[in-house]
C-alpha cells in the first residue's frame, strides 16, 4: 500500500501492517522535523489524527513523523513520564494512591494519598520524605535506562474495574460507570496497566530528562521546556498560585467531586443545579473577600489592576468586583488598559514583521503613567479612547477625576508588569490576577490542562459574539500562549489577590457548546488533529441539558463565554 511521508515529501510502497515505528527506522536517514530536537521522533500524525509509533498501518496513509516541539510530542512524552511515574509509585507504595493533581508552572502536581479520606472529604495526605523522592526519582531513572516496551491493547470493562478496584483508584472506576463502554484501551509497561487520555512513547528510554522537587505536601514532576528537550522547566514556587490551585483542589474534594467521574455522577442523578448554586455562592465569597481587602487599603489604594490570560474571565471579575466594592462604600470606575495603545505606526513588530500588539511597548507608557499620576494626584484628565479600525487615540470629551471614595479598575494583559507604570506609587495600586486555575482531573493520573479549559471557553465566545469559526481559534492558540508566557505568567506572583475563575460544574457545560463546533472541522483542515484530541477529551464528560444550563445565573463568569450575561 501507497504511504506518504509529509516529513520527506515523498510517497513509499510497505507491506500491509507495517508499523511507524518500523517505517521510521528503515527510512530514518531522511526523515527530519523542526521538532524533533535532540529526542528525535516520539509520536506520528496520521491523516491528522495523533498515533503513537507502535500502530499498525492497514490502508494508505498520509503521514507525519513529530518530536517534542510539537504540541501533541510534547504531551506524550509527559503523559509516559507519567506512567513510569505511576508504575514506580505502585511498586514502592501499593497501600497508597497516587494523584497527578494539576499543572503548576513548573511541571505537574503529584501526591501520594492513603486510601481513606479525612471526614471532611478531603484526601488524607501521605507525606514523603526528602530521601523517599530522591529513591522514586532513581527507581524511574533505571526504568527508564531499560528501555522497556509499552504496549497497547484492550480489556473488558470488568476486567478493567477489577484491576482499577484492586489498586484503590475509584476514580477510574467511577468514570467507567458513568462512560458504560463495554472494552477499554490500556497501556502496559513492566507487567502494570494503565489508562490514559492520549498516546504514549513507544518504550521508556525515548524520556531523556525529568526530575523530582518537593513542593508543598507532595512533589512537582518536571519535564523539559517547551520546544527544547535539552532543558529542563525552571523551578519556580509560585506560592500564591499554587495556594489557589491546592485550595480548588481541596474544596472539590469537599464537594465530593474529586474527578470526572464523579462530576458525571451528579450530572446523571440530576443534582447539578445545587452544584451549580454552590460554585457561585463559592466565587461570590471570593469577590467579596478581595473587595474586603481593597476596602482595607482605602486610605492608599486608588488603583486596582486585573490581569490574566486570555478567556480567564477577566472582564466578568471586574464587573463582579466593582459590584462588591460599591456595596462597601466604594465607588468603582472602570477604565480599558486598550485605551492607551500606541498609534499604529508607531506599534513594534515581531521576529516576522508583523505588528505586536501583545507587546508591553504597544502601548503608550508615558502617557499613561501620566495621566495616572495625575489622577492620583486629584487633577481631571481626558480619557481617550482607542480607535482599533483607524488604528490611532482619539479624545471625545470623557473627562474623569478620582475623588476620596472613588477607585479606579483597569483590565489587561500587562497590568501585573511593574514596568507598565515606572513612575506610579506602587502603594497606590492594588494587583489581581484572574485564571480558570481548575484542579478537577479525569482521574488519579490524567489531569486537565487549565489552557485546555481556556481555549474552549474562547472558541465558543469568539463563535458565538465575534463570528469567528473555531478552526481559526485552535490554529491561533499557540500564539496566544506564547504571548501568555511572555507577558502574563512571568509575573503572576506580583498579585496581591489571586481569583480562580474556574467552575466546578462548567465542563458539562462546555462541552454543550464546544462538541458541534469541533465536529464542523473538516479532517483535511490543520485544526483538526487539535480538534479530534479535543473530542477525545470531551467524550470522556456528560453534558447539561438546556434546561440545566437555564439555572447558570445571568451574572455568572460562564456567561461571558456563553452569552446571556447582564452585568
């Protein structure tokens, strides 16, 4: 049969059955990707779907071998360190249970948790030693030097729980009863099984870097950097964002929802609309608490600034948040950071030419900070207001003072940079940084990516308010996320306020909106490899119906990306 290699440009005759792993060995003098880097092939995209090396080729195929500086590279490496991770754990500990709970910015969260929780709900915490972790990163390292195989197959759904119950993760079993499939994929390796949401490496010598940190009561699994294999993530112990991301994760536990098979679980009984009550009473506590403190600073904070990456609900958080400081006295103006571009010839341009309007220097510092002062200072200045379709600042008349109960609240992707505002008192200012900071996982080893949440919330927003099509949204988001980690992740820790605009409840809910709009890109579209792994995603989730969606309140956060808000 016919293959073609997208690497080489070129089409090849090879046996029926011949695997990737095969075909890229007998011809791996020619294949070469940009992201191959120093870790060569991992995984392959065949007919735009993600497949790992070990599957068989049984009819003509369009092919494309990929390394780690690709997206879905990178996520299989992570997804195998993981499960030599989990191989490792179950061999030194098996009376405990391990949970990959959520992405720090330095790599992923993992606890080791008895198997009965504490009487509130929350996991019963295993804590190990420095020398424990120094001996599970040695019993991953000598598995990994044996370059074992992993291999692929099917179980009966009973077979499945029976392992699963055996090895005290509930979790799994739990989303199998909400899934009532019949056979299960799972992966081997060493003798252990195991399920996870995508591919994994062909065999274990193909991880060449990882580490072991401790980090609050358990310990951050690190992975190389993105697109360089060589280096490894830094280590950083952003404390105020893993306090938020701990604390979502313990108050799910206390809900009872502590995956999604659980969440599932309350979606069938019907219990979702209290569900849906208690997360929005949960993010009203919060508003309230920031607006608290703000209240506390009144005699010197005159400036609040809320910035967050894209879809984290930052629009709806400084509404909400206006509302909470008005019922304490206060008397909140809101202002977009959008106002003070540059004009647009005077815009900087990225590596390509184009113009970088996510840069810190798109905007007009200087007069900003200007105009800042002087309203600090109690003069009246004249807002502008930014006209995107001439591309310059225009000034209609829109005078503002700030007077003693008057605060002002800014928006915007540069507001936690200390050098938007050089010249302002920075004991004016008040920081909060807004993010969908979900904890909730599928199960004990498969967390959910955080920008995975995001980029839903954005393509159904972006369809349903700005007409634009979600191909377009999937293929612009690893631009969007290398703006992030430039100009917003970097400073997250200057927050005096973190707020988790995450839901327990809005997955069901996305996935309502999301699933016909990925279901509409065509396969020859370079969307949808991302979109079928999207799918995959969202298959393993209930939805709402749309009455249950109906009981979503009008001033929620997910309303700004569903439509139906009234703030």
């Amino acid at each position: 049969m016919k293959i073609t290699c997208q690497n080489t440009s070129k089409t090849y005759e090879v046996p029926m059955g011949t695997t990737l792993q095969a075909f890229a060995l007998a011809h791996k003098e020619e294949i070469t990707d940009p992201s191959f880097g120093s870790g060569g092939i991992l995984a392959a995209i065949v007919d735009n779907k993600l497949k790992e090396l070990e599957f068989k080729m049984l009819e003509p195929h369009t092919i494309r071998f990929i390394g780690y500086g690709h997206p879905d590279g990178r996520r299989t490496y992570i997804r195998t360190l993981c499960f030599v991770l989990q191989n490792v754990v179950s061999r030194m500990f098996p009376d405990k249970v391990l949970a990959i709970d959520y992405s720090l910015p330095s790599g992923l969260y993992c606890e080791l948790r008895e198997q009965k929780e504490l009487e509130d709900g929350r996991p019963d915490v295993y804590f190990l030693t420095d020398e424990q972790i120094e001996a599970i990163r040695q019993a991953m390292s000598e598995l990994i030097q044996r370059d074992l195989p992993i291999t692929k197959s099917k179980m009966t759904a009973e077979e499945a729980q029976g392992h699963f119950a055996a090895k005290h993760q509930l979790e799994k079993i739990n989303l199998m009863h909400t899934l009532g499939r019949f056979r299960y994929s799972v992966y081997s390796l060493d003798g252990q099984i195991d399920t996870f949401y995508g591919p994994q490496l062909s065999s274990t010598g193909a991880i060449k870097i990882f580490d072991l940190v401790g980090f609050s009561n358990g310990f951050c699994l690190q992975y190389p950097m993105d697109g360089n294999m060589d280096r490894m993530l830094p280590m950083k112990k952003q404390s105020k964002i893993a306090t938020a991301l701990k604390g979502h994760s313990d108050w799910c536990a206390m809900m009872g929802v502590k995956g999604v098979g659980t969440l599932n679980k309350v979606v069938q009984s019907g219990h979702i609309v209290e569900l849906i009550n208690l997360c929005e009473s949960l993010h009203e506590r919060k508003y309230a608490e920031i607006a608290d403190q703000i209240y506390a600073r009144r005699g010197s904070v005159k400036i609040v600034f809320i910035a967050g990456p894209s879809s984290s609900g930052k629009t709806s958080t400084s509404k909400r948040l206006a509302n909470q400081c008005r019922i304490l006295g206060l008397n909140p103006k809101v202002i977009e950071l959008d106002n003070y571009f540059v004009d647009r010839e005077h815009t900087p341009k990225d590596e390509n030419g184009q113009y970088d309007f996510e840069s810190l220097h798109a905007m007009d510092l200087e007069f900003l900070g200007n105009q800042l002062n002087m309203l600090l200072n109690g003069e009246e200045v004249e807002i502008p207001r930014f006209d995107f379709k001439a591309g310059c600042r225009r000034f209609e008349g829109n005078k503002m003072r700030l007077l003693d109960k008057d605060i002002l609240i800014m928006e915007g992707i540069h507001a936690l940079n200390p050098e938007m505002i050089p010249g302002v008192d920075n004991s004016k200012v008040f920081r909060v940084y807004a993010s969908a900071l979900t904890s909730l996982s599928i199960d004990e080893n498969n967390n959910i990516s955080t920008s995975d949440n995001r980029m839903l919330r954005r393509m159904i927003r972006d369809n349903l308010t700005r007409g634009i099509v979600p191909e377009e949204t999937i293929i612009r988001w690893q631009s969007v996320r290398r703006g992030e980690n430039r100009n917003i992740f970097p400073f997250q820790e200057n927050a005096d306020a973190v707020f988790n605009s995450a839901h327990l409840f809005e997955l069901p809910v996305l996935k309502y909106y999301a699933e016909p709009l990925l279901r509409r890109i065509a396969p020859n579209s370079p969307a949808y490899t991302e979109a079928t792994r999207l799918l995959k995603f969202l298959d393993y989730i209930v939805a709402l119906s749309p009455a249950e969606i109906a009981a979503v309140p009008p001033t929620s956060i997910l309303r700004e990306f569903i439509g139906g808000q009234t703030l």
